[in-house]
C-alpha cells in the first residue's frame, strides 16, 4: 500500500507541477486541528498522511521539519499549517510522531482567505 501511496503522490506532484495546483497541500491538516479540542495531541505519520491524503516527503522525518517555532522566518507549508490550526507541532523522539500543542488564543496564527484576491 505504502508504494502505491509514494506512486500517486509523484505522479500528483508532476501534474501538480504542469498545472500550477499545489499538491503538496496541508490545509487539510490545518483543518483537522482547527476542529480539536485537546490541549495536547499526538498523531502518527501514518494518520497524517491519511488526513492530508498524501505521502509525507522524507524531510518530516527530521524534527526541525515540524518545529513551528524554529526559524519562523522560514515560512513552511506544513508548519504555517499547524500554527493557523491553532497548533505547535513538535516531531517526537521516536520519529514516527508528531505532537500537536494548543496554542493561546492569542498567538494564534488567522486563517488566511485564499479566494480574496
């Protein structure tokens, strides 16, 4: 299964690529932690991959990856993603986990409207 998984995320990226339709997309994560009530959470790369409906590349394996408070100037995808679901993600010492902490509400990244343009 795991192949096929691989497989359907390369072709989706080269489509992605000649179409200019961002593939590699975490607003479904974004969503799935908007939607959570707890304070702390951990999630399984598996079962992220089964929310976002891809692969995850094999940099998530590294923590510095996750880290949503590292380089804040370095705006990445799947980190803006958690800290707009109202969530820091830190990778977990057995490298096939991620925890989600709640964020106060006011340092909560807004949810940016991409249809306002």
């Amino acid at each position: 299964m795991k192949g096929w998984v691989n497989a359907r995320f390369r072709v989706l990226a080269v489509l992605g690529r000649l179409t200019g339709i961002d593939v590699n997309d975490y607003d479904a994560l974004r969503d799935y932690l908007a939607k959570q009530t707890l304070v702390e959470l951990v999630l399984t790369f598996e079962q992220i991959e089964e929310i976002i409906d891809a692969a995850l590349p094999r940099a998530a394996h590294r923590a510095s990856w996750w880290d949503s408070l590292r380089s804040p100037q370095e705006r990445m995808p799947q980190r803006e993603a958690c800290l707009a679901g109202g969530y820091v993600a830190t990778r977990q010492p057995d490298g096939k986990s991620v925890k989600f902490r709640r964020l106060p509400r006011d340092k909560r990244k807004p949810r940016e409207d991409h249809e306002a343009d």
